[in-house]
C-alpha cells in the first residue's frame, strides 16, 4: 500500500503576503478597527459588539501578517487551498452572526408582543375607567363633582370649598 496516498496533501505557503495585499490587508483591518471604536463613541454600536468587530480585525492583522498560521489551519482540516480555508472561516462567521442576530430578534419580538398587550390593557381600563365616571357623574354640575383622586389621610387637603364653575373664573373682554 501506499503510503503517500495516506498523508495529508502539503499546501505550498508562502512566507508573507505580497506587499501589495498586505499593505491592503492591514489597511482594511486597521480601518475596521477605527470606524468600530467611532461607532461606539457615537453609540451607534453597543460595546458587546464592538469586541465582536475588533476581534475580526484583530484575526485579519495576524492572519496578513503570518501566513504559516493559515496554512497550518489548511493541513490540519486537509483543505486544497488557503483561499478555501479563508471562505470557509468567513461563512462561519457570518453564520454565527446571523444566528445571534436570530436570537435577539426572537428576544426583542417577544418584548414587543408583552408591550402591545400591556398597551392594549391599558387602553382598555382606562376606557372603562372614563365611560365609569361620565356614567356616574353624568347630570351633576361641574362644581360638585367628586375628585377623581383621592389624597391620603396623612396629607392636609388644599381647600374645602367647592371648585368653581369654569364659566364663572372667565372675565369678559371691556371694550
């Protein structure tokens, strides 16, 4: 048998990233880096996420800058190509965040649903609430309605004279 057939395919590595790439590499990750802490600073972006973003382009500074890390990655998962190892971390990626992304709006649509029924309650009792009071004050006049709140015993009342008619407090204009 074979034994060459058995090992690991060895996946040339280069020793660093042409100039070029590398150049663009950095730049790319070190402006991920800026525009996370802007967006934070701003608090447009939550700190929880801010690690997430930072921890990306800190994984992109090393990558760029040692190669052997990602071919080391390629020979153990026996990948063809480092290419393929880096579209294969980038789908996980994106797949973790969109199931953490799945999370939240599972959470945030449960919170939304409570709040609207609570909402709706609400609404409801204070319906009831003012269709109870106009009911039962209805026919009286204005200076004897009762106060719709009640003081506790322990603090003095303001006045014990009735309110006055909303009519009487007007003045008219002298021409």
């Amino acid at each position: 048998m074979n034994l060459a057939l058995l090992q690991p395919p060895t996946i040339p590595v280069q020793a660093s990233l042409p100039t070029p790439q590398l150049v663009l590499a950095l730049t790319l990750a070190f402006g991920v880096l800026v525009i996370v802490v802007e967006l934070v600073r701003r608090q447009k972006l939550r700190e929880e996420y801010a690690f997430l973003w930072m921890g990306t382009a800190g994984l992109l500074m090393v990558l760029a800058l040692d190669m052997d890390i990602l071919g080391w990655i390629a020979q153990v998962s026996q990948a063809e190509s480092l290419s393929s190892i880096l579209f294969f971390g980038a789908i996980v990626f994106l797949m973790l965040l969109s199931l953490q992304f799945s999370v939240r709006i599972t959470k945030l649509t449960f919170q939304n649903k409570c709040l609207s029924q609570r909402i709706a309650l609400l609404e409801q009792s204070l319906s009831d609430f003012t269709k109870t009071n106009f009911d039962d004050q209805e026919g009286t006049e204005a200076s004897t309605k009762e106060p719709i709140v009640t003081l506790p015993a322990n603090e003095p009342q303001a006045s014990s004279e009735p309110a006055q008619d909303s009519a009487s407090r007007r003045t008219e204009p002298t021409s």
